[in-house]
C-alpha cells in the first residue's frame, strides 16, 4: 500500500483520530451505563492476503483497538468471532508508525488483549442470544471473507430479528453485502450507509486490488451511501444499524453504539 501520495491528506486525518480518541477519553463518563454489564460481541475477519499482491492485510488494528477499550472502559463484555477462529490477522501496515494512537499502542503492550484476538472464538459457534449487540471492526480483510461468510450474514440478520443493533467500520460493511430483511430483500436497502469511500479506495491505491468497490456495493443493494470528508470522522445510525466511514470513524461508531445500549429505552 503506497501512502506517500496523499500523506498529507491522510495524516489531517489521522490527527482527527488521536483529538477525538482524547476527547472520548476524558468524558467516557458522560455516557450512562445500566447497572447490568453489557455483552459485545466482536467479529474479525481471519482473511490475511491482499487480492494477488503478495502483500498481507488484516484487521486494522486501531478499527479493533479504539472501540475495544472504549467499551471495557464502559463495563462491557467482549468476545471476540472470526470465520476461522483463533488467530486474527492485523494487517501489518496499520501498525506502521504514521498509524499508531493512543489505543493502538495501549494494545500492544496489553498482552492480556493480544491473547484474547490470538484466540478468537469460532464464528459458527457464537449465537447472538447471548449478547446485546454485534460491533463488526474493519480492515481489507473483510472484503474477501466476511463479505460472502454466510454464518456472519445468518448472525447479522438474528440481531436485527431479535432488535439488536449491529455496527460495522471502514470495510467491515462489506458483511452486509448478502445479508436479508425479514421481507427477503437486502438489509440496506433504503437505509442510510457509510462505508470505506470509492476515493479513499482509490487515495490509498487499493482501487483494483479490492474484489469489489464497497461503496458501489452498498449503492447496488440499494443503500443510501452516506460520507463525510475522506479521512476524518462520520458515522450514521438507521434504526439498528450504525456505520462508519474509515478508520477516523471507529470511535464515533462505538460511541453512537454505547449511546444506544445504554438508553432508557433498551
């Protein structure tokens, strides 16, 4: 993955992830937790080979990193799903230098939190009776496994059944790709959708490497495709699916998520 062209523009970025992790951080507090922990269940992807680079992807780690220590911080509880169980693969160049933040760091030097996505839990395995919500982190990896996993889609579709939200970052919606409404019609049809963007793709020169544009997937099954400015923060919530646009995004999407489960309502 070649960088150097849009550093700038992807660095402005970046910067909005470390302001608005520190942000979250110092008001964790301003979000009501219910007095009974809340369980969430996180889905990786096990997919770590870039299309026929010859290059590794993965989960990008800070997509795992911010939300995850965002809702311990909050007294949930989190398991952690992949298609293929036990080891996720984190995409080596999401721990680059440039890359890095607060919770990324936090993470590897957390050996207790390395061990746990060391040993994912089997996908197949997972029921979502079990818990209150699905948080979905991305990565490229989701685009070649989740996207066309059907227990993830039969997962997705039993939290909306059973009206659970499910949140999915960056590349991570691609798992919406086949999932179905109760009316058998794809799940975003007609529902508000952010995504990895088509000139992000392009930006980061993944563009003819990925086996499909996110975003003119989602706008195919019918979504409303929202986005933002590339590389900073956006996140949007139509009933109980809420999604973000790129890395920037996973805090937002996590925060907007914790909002939710933690409402009267619920």
């Amino acid at each position: 993955m070649k960088m150097k062209i849009k550093a700038s523009v992807i660095l402005s970025g970046l910067l909005s992830i470390v302001s608005l992790s520190g942000f979250s951080q110092e008001n964790q507090s301003a979000v009501p937790v219910n007095s009974k922990a809340k369980k969430i269940l996180f889905v990786v992807t096990s997919h770590d080979q870039l299309g026929n680079t010859g290059k590794k992807t993965g989960l990008w780690i800070e997509e795992f990193a911010a939300p995850y220590y965002y809702f311990t911080a909050q007294g949930t509880e989190i398991t952690i799903a992949s298609p293929k169980g036990g080891q996720a693969p984190i995409d080596p160049k999401s721990n680059d230098p440039e890359f890095q933040t607060e919770s990324t760091r936090k993470y590897f030097a957390d050996a207790a939190t390395q061990e746990k996505l060391a040993h994912t839990v089997l996908l197949s395995k997972v029921n979502q009776k079990d818990y209150d919500a699905v948080f979905y982190p991305g990565g490229h990896g989701p685009m070649w496994d989740l996207s066309e996993d059907k227990n993830s889609a039969r997962l997705i579709e039993s939290f909306i059944k059973n009206q659970k939200p499910v949140a999915l970052v960056c590349h991570a919606p691609a798992a919406l790709k086949n999932v179905k409404a109760a009316n058998g019609q794809p799940l975003i049809k007609g529902k508000k959708v952010s995504a990895f963007a088509n000139t992000e793709e392009t930006a980061v020169q993944l563009n003819k490497v990925v086996p499909f544009s996110l975003e003119d997937m989602l706008r195919s099954k019918g979504a409303d495709y929202q986005k933002g400015e590339d590389w900073h923060p956006f996140a949007v919530q139509d009933g109980l699916l809420f999604t973000g646009q790129n890395p920037q995004s996973s805090l937002l999407v996590a925060q907007k998520l914790m909002t939710y489960l933690s409402s009267s309502v619920n």
